[in-house]
C-alpha cells in the first residue's frame, strides 16, 4: 500500500492503524508503530516542503512501514539520545526508537527514508 | 470536525478554583500552534492548578507534548501546577516513555487530580 501525504497526518495513522490490525498486531503495538509513523511523518511536515509517502507491507513475521521525504538527516545517532525530561525537542525520534523492533534510516542528499519494523510473533508468546 | 477541540473552565467548587482544559480528537504537529494559544492564554491567567483532561484524547505527539511541558515550565515559574488527568493507554505510555510523567503529575481522573 502506497500513501502519499502534505498535512494530513490524521489520514496517515488511520491506514497504519488499519493495517497493523489486519496484520495482527495487537492493539497496544498497533498504536506503537502508530505513534512511531506519525513522528516521522511529522518530521515530513516540519523539515520539507513536499510532501511524503508512506508505504505498508507485511509477511508472516512482520509489518513494515516506509517514510520517505525529501529532508536530509545529518546526526547519524538522531533519535539513540535519551532527550532530558522536559526537554523542548528531541522525543519524536526517540520514541520511533522506542517502540518499534527495528528502525532502519537513511539520509542523504536526494532524501530520508525510515523503515519501520514490528514483529508480528513477538519472542516468547505463543504461536 | 476539527481533529482537535478545546473546552475550558474555571470551576470555583471546593476549597481551590482551579483550571480545567479538556483535549478531545487527536493532537499533533498540525494542530500544536493552536493548543500553545489555549494553553498560553489559560497559563497567563496564573491559575494555581491548571488540570488537563486527557479522557478524550486519542491521539498525541511529541509536539503536543512540548506544548504542554511548556506550559508546565511556565506554571511553574509563577508558583503554580499542572496536572494530567486520564490519559488513554497509548498517551499514558508516550508520557511515560519520554519521562514527561516524572516532570507532570498524571492522575487515573479529574477528582483525583483535584484532590492532588
């Protein structure tokens, strides 16, 4: 599935929602990768002044969500810094690392793209 | 509808008036500007308490987090204190992994975080 978007992040949570749910997420890691291809589509809003794609595909062992834009990174540790508490900057990244099992990013002059996995038998549970 | 919608009051029962500003809808860098002039304009009034109810809020991002710790930053400085009421599950685990809940005190509902 392909999605490209300007502003409208509501829309982009909404398919990330629905197809982590048809991928078998459960709800709480569902809203987990949520949260995480909002931040980075935020990052789209903030940093670019085009707009972004989003893709999602899943297997059977994981579902994968794909930001691409035209920002450049240039912090290869972007998002591993803990930020203080009530620091004014730094979570969104943070928190991508935080909730998703793997983030691949990589940035360059022609654009970012972050890659978003989420195991879909997590270690230790059933199945 | 507005992804985001405000309500304010001040509610004057008991022994402390205090501020209460409920989110509804989904907050998030589209709408952050808009909940920075709600928030600044409740904040500059220099309540003791400002409690923000949460119950309706399904969604929320990093920025609208910095919007409230800003707010919380300057509360703080004139003495007073903000506190977050009923966040839904994916809220009350963004606040707590970003340690915002270390900085704010985060109540199960409105009562309790009147009662403090």
């Amino acid at each position: 599935m392909y999605h490209t978007y300007r502003s409208d992040l509501s829309q982009v949570r909404a398919l990330v929602l629905q197809h982590a749910r048809e991928a078998g997420l459960t709800e709480g890691r569902a809203n987990d990768l949520v949260l995480a291809v909002s931040e980075v589509a935020a990052n789209t809003l903030r940093h670019t002044r085009s707009s972004g794609t989003l893709a999602i595909w899943h297997d059977a062992e994981e579902i994968i969500c794909e930001i691409h834009d035209a920002g450049t990174i240039t912090d290869p540790l972007v998002g591993r810094r803990k930020p203080a508490p009530g620091a004014s900057g730094g979570h969104g990244l943070w928190l991508v690392r935080q909730v998703c099992d793997l983030v691949e990013l990589t940035s360059d002059a022609d654009g970012t793209t972050v890659r978003m996995h989420m195991t879909l038998r997590p270690p230790g549970t059933a199945g | 509808m507005d992804l985001l919608t405000t309500s304010v009051a001040t509610v004057e029962s008991g022994s402390e008036p205090y501020t209460l500003v409920k989110l509804v809808g989904e907050a998030d860098v589209t709408n952050s500007d808009a909940l920075r002039e709600v928030l600044d304009a409740e904040v500059a009034k220099q309540p003791r308490t400002l409690i923000i109810d949460l119950s309706g809020l399904r969604f929320m991002d990093s920025s609208a987090l910095h919007v409230i710790l800003r707010a919380n930053r300057a509360m703080d400085r004139e003495g007073g204190v903000v506190a977050l009421a009923s966040p839904r599950d994916p809220v009350a685990k963004m606040l707590r992994l970003t340690a915002a809940d270390q900085l704010i005190p985060v109540f199960p509902s409105v009562s309790e975080a009147i009662a403090g």
